[in-house]
C-alpha cells in the first residue's frame, strides 16, 4: 500500500490518494502515514476528512504527530486538537515546545483546555496523568429510561458507555451500572436500585502499574479514577491499560539489559541517542568488573601452581551468571504482576535454594564425567571444579531472587537487578568460591 502512495504522491495524484484512504480503517491511515518523507507527511494529512483526521492523529507517534502540528496552520492544529480526546490531546501538548502550546492552547475549545490544564496537573506515571475525562456519569436519582436517553444523547463524544458511573449530587461516585443493566431491567427502576455498590476504582495518585493491577485482577475493561474527596474526575479504559504494559514491559527489558530507558523506538532514535543510553551502565558494570581481576590476583600462586584451573573459570563464571539471571528474571516477573511480595522473601529464598541444589547436582555430576572421561583430569581437580559449581549455582540463585525483592522493598526498580548487574555479582563470588575450594582441597 506504501508502494501505491509513493507512486501516486510522485505523480501527484492527490485526489486518487483522498479516495484510496478514504476507505481504510484509520490505524492502516496512519501506518502509512508515519512512514512517508517529512515533506510529504503534511501534504497526505490534510487529504483525510475532517472527521477521521483526529482519530487517524492519535494513532500516530509523538515524532509525527510533533511534526504535522508544527507544520499546520494554527487554526488546522486547533480544529485537530479539539477532536482529540483529552488525554490524547494531553499527551500532545506535554511534548510540544512551550511556545507552541501557549499559542494553540489560547485558542482550542474552552472544555478542552480545562480538562488538559486538569490532566497536566498529575504526574505522568499516575492514574490522573493517564485518565480520560470523557466519561458518562449518571445520578442515583434517575430512572433507567432517563440515563437510556442521556447515553443516547452523550454517547458519541465518551470514551465507553459499556460501564457508566453513578454520582450523588456532589459527583462523589457511589456505584457503576453497565450497559446491560439498563436493558435488563424496567424503566421506571431508579439507578440507586439497580447500581453496583461494590466496585473497583483508583485514586488520582495512584502509580500506573496500580492501575495495571486491579483491571487485570478483576478482570474489568475500565476503572473509574477519584479524588481525594472521592469525587469521580476521569475514567481508565483497557486501550490505556494496554499502552501502559507494553511501556512498562520495554522499560523493564531495557533496564534488565543494562540500558538507560528511552521513550522513542529505536528507529527513531540516533546514534548519540543510542550511546547515551547505554554507556552509564557499561560503564559502571566494567568498573565493577575490576574486582573480578582483583580476585584473579590474589590467587596468582593457585594459578601458578594448577595453571588448568584457568581453564574452568569462563565455564564457573557463566555458569553462575546464568543460574542467577533464571532467578532474577522469575522474581522480577512475580513482583511486577503480584505474584510476590516482600514478606515472602524466606519462602521464595528456601524455593530457590532447594532447586539451586538439584540444578547444581545435576550440572556437577554431568561436568564431573566430562572432567574424568573427556578432559582426562585427575581427581581432585574435577573434585575442586564440581564442588566450587555446585556452590556457585546456590549462591547465584538466592542472590538472584533475593536482590529484586530487597531493590523494590528500598523502593529500587527490581529490573535493576537484573542479568549484567546479577551477572557481575555472581561472577566475582564463584570466583573467589573456586579459588577457596582449590586452595581447601589442592593445599595449595
């Protein structure tokens, strides 16, 4: 489809371009889109209708959607913008330059601007930050054939109208009615009779990764968002919650790879970008690593004197980098989505101990027959080589479980501590645990 609108772009055959995205859903639009020449992203942009423009806008990354409203006149950038969802419409302005907002903002609908001035007063990474505003509340005191009217009149400019919201007369939310509810039931019923008084919500400042929680616990497509007053001021819907895992999910794999997170794609981001994202904690990782060799000098005699011991310790080392990252990615995973807790450190450490203890059996004794049988090694060097693994594979798992929980209870992102941190750790104690072993055993 590109292909089809590069060769018409080139021809400039621009009514052709109309009517072909005309009819395609507004997602395929702005895939298009986002892939064409900075100069022609504008040019395409303002052959869509009016109607679906702001809807193929939201679709679009910040990069493109930055540039389109920059290339806009001020009055097109408007008319988009008062057709954005105010939570799209937030996130737009929250990475415009300054100059540029207060020059659109002066002029966008009034119940636009105040809801977006009400959204960038919460933290990003809060409930209020990610609530949309368009919302559908209803009164207890209404019947159920005047909310039916009341969605029917209201409904085209709400998030969802699968669940509305019940207020009192001072908007502090008292109880949700779905959509089914209404159809069900008589419509002389008042909504305070057939609400449900038992529902989940959030407050304002509560992080995202709360709000991730309770839709996915308790298996909702929305929530409602209250102040501290329990007043209903936004809702959360799935479409959000979903934006937020895979955010959340790329920063946790970017942290658990020793990278700094960054919220653009990696196309779209440039070498410096890339460099800068990286190098902190390269850099912190090779100074960490320096205690590695520290270790490798202290024990130059047992070197000199079994010089094959050199030969087993990449094996040791990634061995143990391993068995700890297993734990580590487990844990990590268990803490993001609730599984585990800090009180149940002793009960994931015994866990952990326990497999530690099969898994570095099974590899000592599989290392210990390669050792005799292949490598041909005499017996107290295969001795001091299995028993160092097996030491190294428990130490690593319970310093792998242990350190994301004992990082998120300090308030530390678990991720953190992950493989290349967990790795460098693990590494320096089978070190220092082979070279014990030999002198133990060898009486070097």
């Amino acid at each position: 489809m590109i292909t089809n609108i590069d060769k018409l772009i080139n021809e400039k055959k621009y009514s052709e371009i109309k009517h072909l995205l005309g009819d395609m859903n507004e997602y395929d639009i702005s895939e298009i889109i986002e892939k064409l020449p900075k100069n022609e992203l504008v040019k395409v942009f303002r052959l869509l209708k009016k109607d679906i423009a702001a809807d193929v806008f939201s679709y679009l990354d910040n990069d493109t959607q930055g540039t389109i409203i920059l290339l806009l006149t001020d009055n097109e950038a408007v008319d988009i913008i008062n057709d954005m969802s105010a939570d799209d419409a937030t996130d737009l302005i929250d990475e415009m330059p300054a100059n540029v907002v207060s020059r659109l903002l002066g002029k966008v609908n009034k119940d636009i601007r105040k809801n977006i001035n009400l959204l960038l007063k919460y933290p990003d990474n809060s409930a209020g930050g990610i609530m949309t505003v368009e919302y559908l509340d209803l009164k207890e005191s209404s019947t159920i054939k005047e909310a039916i009217n009341k969605i029917k009149r209201e409904h085209g400019n709400k998030e969802t109208i699968n669940t509305c919201f019940v207020t009192d007369k001072s908007r502090k939310l008292i109880g949700t009615v779905t959509l089914k509810d209404l159809i069900i039931n008589k419509e002389e019923l008042t909504l305070s009779e057939v609400m449900d008084t038992d529902f989940m919500f959030v407050n304002t400042l509560d992080h995202q990764e709360e709000v991730v929680q309770k839709i996915r616990d308790y298996d909702l497509t929305s929530i409602p968002v209250v102040d501290l007053e329990n007043k209903l001021v936004g809702i959360i819907t799935i479409d959000d919650v979903i934006d937020i895992i895979e955010e959340e999910t790329t920063e946790d794999i970017e942290k658990m790879a020793a990278i700094l997170p960054t919220e653009k794609s990696y196309m779209k981001l440039s070498v410096f970008e890339l460099w800068k994202s990286r190098i902190p904690w390269l850099l912190l990782l090779m100074i960490s690593a320096a205690f590695t060799g520290k270790i490798i000098q202290n024990y130059e005699l047992a070197l000199t004197s079994y010089v094959i011991l050199t030969s087993f310790i990449p094996m040791l080392m990634n061995t143990g980098g391993n068995a700890g990252s297993q734990s580590s990615v487990t844990i990590i995973r268990g803490l993001s989505i609730g599984e585990v807790s800090y009180k149940d450190i002793f009960k994931v450490m015994f866990k952990e101990f326990k497999v530690s203890i099969l898994v570095g059996l099974t590899l000592a004794l599989t290392n210990f027959i390669k050792l005799l049988v292949i490598d041909k090694v005499n017996l107290n060097i295969a001795i001091v080589v299995c028993t160092a693994l097996v030491v190294t594979v428990v130490i690593a798992k319970l310093v792998g479980c242990s350190l994301p929980i004992i990082s998120k209870k300090l308030g530390f992102d678990p991720a953190v501590m992950a493989n290349p941190f967990i790795s460098t750790i693990v590494d320096a104690i089978s070190l220092f645990v082979f070279f014990k072993t030999a002198l133990i055993i060898l009486q070097i």
